[in-house]
C-alpha cells in the first residue's frame, strides 16, 4: 500500500537535512576520488609494469565508480525531496 504524499511544507529541520544528504556525498566522495587517484598516479609511477598493481588499480576504479554512481543516485533523491 503507498501512501500519498504530505502536502505540508518541510521544516527549517527537514529542508537542512536534506541540503546536507543532497550535497555533502558528492563532496566527501570527491575527495575521496581526488586522493584515490593521486594515490595510484603515485604507485604507478613507482613501479611500473607490475601485473598485481595495475589489476589492483584497476579493481578499485571500477568500484569506486560504482560507489560514485550509488552516492549520485542518493543525493539525486534527496535534491528531488527538496523541490
């Protein structure tokens, strides 16, 4: 069973915590971003051809794009909450 939508306007509460869900994940998650990849520019040119590390690397791209993706969506529906 849905419920309907409240037609009541957010508190000052409500419309701060959702500012904070909508805006500070990207933030953090760009930081978080930011020192990954400068972190694995640092590996890979200290030791170049290593098969382990470029595979290590490479794991934790595609999971940090996934979690850059999941955290996107999440903001995106907190922003949705605040129209």
């Amino acid at each position: 069973m849905t419920h309907p939508a409240s037609t009541r306007p957010l508190t000052d509460a409500q419309a701060n915590w959702l500012r904070v869900n909508a805006y500070l994940p990207p933030l953090v998650l760009l930081g978080v971003l930011f020192s990954c990849v400068i972190a694995s520019a640092c590996l890979l040119t200290t030791f170049p051809s290593t098969p382990f590390l470029i595979g290590f690397v490479a794991a934790a791209a595609i999971i940090m794009l996934v979690v850059a993706a999941f955290t996107a969506l999440y903001a995106y529906h907190h922003h949705l909450d605040l129209r």
